[in-house]
C-alpha cells in the first residue's frame, strides 16, 4: 500500500506540473537535438556562421549584442572566422569614439576590440520606436529563457547520464516556430500583438521574424543551399548562435569538467589501495587492533 501511495503521488506530480505548465505558457516546447548537448556536445562552427548570418541580416536591425565583441567570432570554439574577416566586417560599421583633441565625439570605422553596435542609440529610442518596449540584448537570451517540464521531470533532467540543460534552446526555437495566422476559436489578440502558441499568455509583441527563403545561404558543389532555407531551419542556426554568445566558453569548461572527474576518479581509485596498504600491515580491517570484535560464532 505504501509504495502504490508513493507511485500515485509521484505520477501526480508530474502531471500536475506539466498541466501548470499549459496553464502558464501553453504546449510544452519540444526537446530538440543540438550538437552542444551532453557532456561531449560541440558546437558546430559551419551553424553557428549561418546562425550568425540570421542574427545579423534579421535580428541585428532590433535586437542587440551586448556582451558580444567583433573579436569573439574568431576565437576557437565559437563561429571561428579568420582575423582579417572580423576586421574586414568591423570595418563596415562606424563606431562613436572620443572625445578628440577638440573636445568632441567622432565616428570611426570599427576595430575588433569593439562592441557589435546596437541598432539603437539608447533604451528611450528603442522603446519609442518599437511601440513602447524596447527589444531585450540577445546576448545571454539562450540562458535567460527556459521551461519548466513540471512535476519531477526537473530531477530527471539533472541526472548525470541524462545532462538536459538545454531547456532554453528548445524554448527558442519553438517560440521562432510558434507563431499561427489565426488564433484559436474565441481567443482574442489585442491590436498591436501577435498570436504565438509557445510564448507565455500566447500574445507576443514581435511580429513574425524569419519566413522561408528568406536568408541565402552557402552554395555546395551542385549549386544547391547547404542547408533547407526554412525558417526551421534559420530558426535552429540563430538559436546555436545565441546559444553560443550565452556560453562562449562551453566547451572550455566541458573539458576542464571532464578532467576533473577523472582526476577525482583516479584519486578515489588511490586513496582505497592505499587504505587497504596502511590496514593491511596492521592485520586488516577485519582482524585488527581489536580481533575479539571481530569474533564469528
């Protein structure tokens, strides 16, 4: 009766989190395949060029990237352009630089070391020209935006074989994938708001982004797109991209990580056989100091 009780119980909770869940924010988002997850997960550097070619042909015209330097792009684990074609794409914008020798502000071609430069000159012109709100900094937005898959699924996610932490990722592809034309039967989308089926209270304030065919990519050999040119498709790369400007250093701290489990390992591995040495000279753990307590009858 006790382990059904407990059954019961743990079965409730998990369905009375994920019914929260589409209470809160609707359909739980689905759990995508990224080449970043687990333990061993990389990024792929050809994704992240194409996600950063989204960003900066779509997103870039609203949305900033605060925390992100022109520079970045080239270091190892992340998109990984060469140094001359960060300088070279730093160089098409100006950057507001000074004051001069005269006491005044100039604009200057950008340099590596410079900030990507905000499509707006401060958060008053952004609101103003974005109905009121100004659209938040892409930068940590892969880590900033999650779910909750309720009940104990959470416990689940954690456990070491299984490693899901990409909660965020999947929220944001399926938000970019989420928006529908017509609302449900009875639902009410106030002027000014779009209908988005992922996004909490399902009004969003975004009009739909990407659409198909909208950003070229690469060419193969035989003259077709490396990949589909869909906006499943666009989504998936800018997310990795994002994911990428949240977590620069991921896979950094992935291999520091895996190095020090297995030192850990190795030095639990020792510490027993010395144990075992130091008791061995003693008589053994069994029949040691003591052997009267060890006494079988």
């Amino acid at each position: 009766m006790r382990t059904r009780a407990l059954v019961a119980g743990l079965a409730a909770a998990i369905l009375a989190g994920t019914a929260a869940f589409a209470d809160e924010g609707g359909p739980t988002p689905h759990r995508e395949k990224w080449t970043f997850s687990g333990v061993f997960g990389t990024f792929d550097q050809a994704q992240l060029q194409r996600g950063f070619q989204v960003y900066r042909e779509v997103c870039s015209s609203c949305h900033s990237l605060h925390y992100v330097r022109f520079r970045n792009l080239a270091e190892e684990g992340g998109p990984h352009f060469s140094a001359s074609q960060v300088k070279a794409l730093a160089a098409e914008y100006k950057v507001k630089d000074g004051p001069n020798d005269q006491g005044e502000m100039f604009e200057r071609p950008g340099r590596p070391a410079d900030k990507w430069p905000s499509p707006f000159p401060n958060d008053q012109a952004a609101a103003a020209a974005n109905g009121g709100k100004a659209p938040p900094d892409l930068s940590l937005m892969a880590k900033a935006r999650t779910f909750g898959r309720g009940g104990l699924w959470f416990v689940i996610d954690w456990l070491p074989f299984v490693g899901y932490t990409e909660q965020g990722p999947d929220y944001l592809h399926a938000l970019l994938n989420g928006y529908k034309e017509t609302p449900p039967e009875g639902f009410q989308v106030p002027e000014g708001g779009h209908y988005n089926e992922y996004y909490p209270g399902h009004v969003i304030a975004m009009p739909k982004p990407l659409s198909d065919g909208q950003v070229t990519y690469a060419k193969g050999a035989d003259g077709q797109p490396v990949v589909p040119e869909t906006v499943d498709q666009y989504s998936r790369d800018v997310t990795a991209f994002l994911m990428w400007t949240a977590e620069p250093h991921m896979l950094a701290r992935k291999e520091l990580g895996l190095r020090a489990i297995i030192f850990l390992l190795v030095l639990a591995g020792l510490l027993y056989y010395v144990k075992k040495k130091v008791w061995s000279d003693v008589g053994g753990e069994t029949h040691g100091l003591q052997p009267e307590l060890h006494k079988t009858s």
